[in-house]
C-alpha cells in the first residue's frame, strides 16, 4: 500500500443536550509520522470510507445523541463525507474518528 | 460480537426505518452491510433478529435482578442504575436496583435520586405512571464512554434509557449534576409513548422544548418555586468555571446562556420566529436546528407561566401536558402545537379564562401566531 500523505480530514460534531457545534477538528496527514498517516490510509481501506452511504442509519427513536461528519479529501480532490452516530459505526470509522481527533487540531 | 452486544428493551416500531427492534448494529456487521447496498432494508432485518437476542439477554438480566413482574401496580416507582466504566457497552454493571442503599459513586446517587424526583413529579403532578404511563423501568447508565479514550461530555435518551457521560471537566461537570437535565432526558421518553414529535425541523424542536419545559417545571417542583422565583435555565451549573456562560440554555431568555468559542460561540437560540434559524435539515444541521429553534416554544411557555403566576406547574404545565398527551401530533409544527395548546387550555379552563387567554398571547408574542 502507497501512503498518501496529502489526505485532509476534516470532523464536525453536532447534537447532543447542550446542542453545541464545537469547532471542528483537522487533520492534514502531510504533517504526520509515516505510521500513523499508514494507520489512516489502512483505516479507510478497512472502512471503504468511500463506499460508505453520506449517512449511516442510526438505531431507534434516540434524543440528544452526538452526531458526527467526517469528510476525508484526498491528493486527486475526490471528496467523501460520512454522517453517523457513533454506535452505528464500524471499528474502523470509529478508529478513523479516534486517530482524527487524537492528531488533529481545532 | 457477543461482548459487544447491547441489552435493549422492546419499544414502539421505529418511526424513522419501521424497525419492529431500535438496536445497535455491530461494526463488522455493518460493514457487510454497507458493502452489500440495500443497507436500509438489510439493517432492517438484522435490528430484528438482533431485537430477538436482545429479549433473551434481558431475560437473563430479569432473572438477575429478582422480582421484577411484566406488570406494574399504578404508582410504582422502579430506577435501574448501571455503570459503563468508561466504556459503551449497554447497560453496563448493575450497581443499584430501586430500595438499594446510597452508595459512594456521586454519579450513581445523582442518576438514582434525580429520576426519583421526575417519577415523584409526573405522578403526582400529572398522575402519570413512569414515562410510558404503565410502571416502564426507569434505566440509567453512568460513567458511560462512547470512546474509551475520550470523556463524554453528553447525556442522552437512547429510545429505552438514560445514559450519562462523566464530562470532561474543563466545559463540563457530570452529566447527572443537574435535576432539569435528567428530567429533560426522561422527557423525551415521555415524548416518545406521546406525541412522538419527529425529530428533525419544527416538531423536533418541539420535542426538544417539551423536554426543556418539563425539566425546568420539575426543578421547580423540587424546589417549591413561583414562575418568577425560578431561574428557567437548563444545565444551571454543570458548565466548568472556566465557560463564559451560566447554563446550556434559557426559556426565558433563549440566546443568552453562553458565549464561548469551544461552543461555537454565542448561544444561538432564537426567542422570535422572526429569528428562526434555518438550518439544513441532516444531522450536521441538527436536524434543522431542533436544539436552537427550541427557543421559540421555550419562551412561548415561559410568557404563559410568567403571565398567570405562581407555580408553573398546575396551569401552564398542565395545559402543555394535556396538548402533550392529547392533541399534539408526530408532525405539528410550531403553529399547529400553538393550536393545540389554546385547546387545551379551553378545555382544562374555558375559553374567556385567563389561561387560554395567557396561551395565545404567549404564541403571538413570539410571532408563531398572528
């Protein structure tokens, strides 16, 4: 697998009881370690983020809950972002998530 | 998977999919899912035949918890606390059944002593039987993490139960600290087994003000307070020292509980339809804002109890309550629910009465009625 360090993340959280959009987290991976800007480029293979539908169904008739967007831009422009709650993501998506907010910066 | 698998209660038929079971769907199942293309109808079947595995789950879990009978005499108040030790697994430990001793877990005491008082309010105030009106068990879970390496800064209703983050204590303390939060979260249970407000565009906001209403009315309750002693905040002291802001929102005054750049800034709540927020209505946008334009309903309430005085609960409550109940629907918007509760208050109190003259007054001083 070639690493391709010029991807962008960009994650935004919305919902939740006190009903605020904090600013969102970036994440360029050019800046990284070459084993984490790896961990990420496996991660969106694991995920096949770019398959993924823009929103993935959440469970039941919940209030309140955290809503999150991940939109990943690659080198070439193609552009992809996923809406999902937490709980209805993979391991994947939700280590995507984890490694975003862990690197990147408000 | 096993080890990951939720414990979750029968509820309604799902609103949004027409799922019989509201399930969690697990990571690798929800890649093949993904990957296989009709996800909907694919999530679908695989809630219910996880909604099956679940009921067995429970049933294990019933027979742990003693003598709990399928049906509840009127008035029996039964609260479930478990802890998720920083984890998401659902429900978590059992840490205290209802009659349990006080233990020292702040956030466990809270969670237990908090649904208690909504119980106490409901049933006395409203004779309501639990959220569903039929003795529901009252379930919490604390300590809960979404992320095991991230605090939760939330509280949420998941469609059967309560769950509570530690907070990460830098913008906020525990979500169990404040009594109108609890209730706001039982609330929308309520809401749920009533008039199911969809939650997205204006009867989710709607959804989001029963749950504001109804929180702030119990801590009104609790603390024997007039309309004009109360404080109508939601979340008054669960924000850390460090937030420029009092509380997560105002029914009397929507747009001015906070100002602070890690909340997005200003708090963006409207108290005019005039100022009504259009926002997209996906989850990015809070599903059309249903947490901002709450404002609007929010001080409709607050203008009715503050006009009739005294405590909120036995006129304006009540007529909310009533519309609530009986008159609003899955899709009211701001102006059918309007409607509904000039309905109610002729009914409950006459037409020529000064409740029903209040109630309308209310809708047009926040431009929802002309």
């Amino acid at each position: 697998m070639t690493t391709n360090k010029s991807v962008k993340f960009t994650l935004m959280r919305s919902g939740g009881v006190a009903g605020i959009r904090p600013p969102s987290i970036v994440l360029v991976a050019s800046g990284l370690p070459d084993d984490v800007a790896q961990r990420l480029e496996q991660l969106l293979e694991e995920a096949a983020f770019f398959e993924l539908p823009s929103e993935l169904p959440e469970r039941g008739p919940s209030a309140d809950n955290f809503q999150y967007s991940l939109e990943v831009r690659r080198a070439d422009g193609r552009t992809h972002t996923v809406t999902f709650a937490e709980a209805s993501a993979g391991e994947a998506l939700r280590e995507l998530k984890r490694l975003v907010r862990e690197y990147g910066q408000r | 998977m096993k080890s990951k698998m939720p414990i979750a209660r029968r509820v309604r038929p799902d609103v949004h999919t027409g799922c019989p079971f509201c399930t969690i769907i697990p990571a690798h199942m929800m890649r093949g899912l993904v990957r296989s293309g009709d996800d909907k109808r694919s999530s679908c079947a695989l809630s219910t035949l996880l909604g099956s595995q679940q009921l067995r789950g429970q049933r294990t879990m019933l027979g742990v918890l003693g003598a709990v009978s399928l049906m509840t005499p009127a008035g029996v108040k039964r609260r479930t606390i478990y802890d998720a030790q920083k984890a998401s697994e659902l429900p978590g430990v059992l840490v205290r059944g209802e009659g349990g001793a006080k233990g020292k877990d702040r956030m466990v005491n809270e969670a237990y002593d908090h649904a208690g008082v909504v119980y106490d309010f409901f049933s006395k105030v409203y004779g309501r039987n639990s959220i569903d009106d039929r003795g529901m068990r009252l379930d919490a879970t604390v300590h809960f993490r979404q992320d095991p390496t991230e605090s939760f800064d939330n509280a949420f209703w998941n469609g059967t139960q309560m769950i509570y983050g530690d907070g990460d204590g830098e913008t906020f303390i525990r979500f169990t600290k404040c009594l109108e939060v609890i209730a706001h979260e039982l609330t929308h249970g309520i809401t749920q087994y009533e008039a199911g407000l969809k939650y997205h565009g204006q009867s989710g906001a709607l959804n989001e003000s029963f749950s504001d209403v109804f929180g702030s009315l119990v801590k009104q309750w609790k603390k024997k307070q007039t309309a004009a002693k109360a404080d109508w905040l939601i979340g008054a002291g669960m924000l850390s020292k460090s937030v420029n802001g009092i509380a997560l929102r105002s029914l009397k005054e929507p747009g001015s509980a906070y100002d602070d750049e890690r909340f997005g800034g200003k708090d963006p709540q409207p108290g005019h339809m005039k100022d009504y927020l259009k926002l997209p209505d996906t989850r990015p946008g809070d599903n059309g804002g249903v947490h901002i334009n709450s404002g609007i309903p929010n001080r409709a309430f607050y203008l009715v109890a503050h006009q009739l005085g005294g405590y909120a609960w036995e006129r304006a409550g009540k007529i909310w309550y009533d519309a609530l109940c009986n008159r609003i629907r899955a899709d009211s918007t701001f102006k059918t629910a309007a409607k509904a509760t000039i309905d109610s208050a002729s009914s409950l109190f006459g037409d020529a009465s000064a409740e029903c003259k209040a109630v309308k007054a209310a809708w047009k001083k926040v431009g929802v009625l002309s």
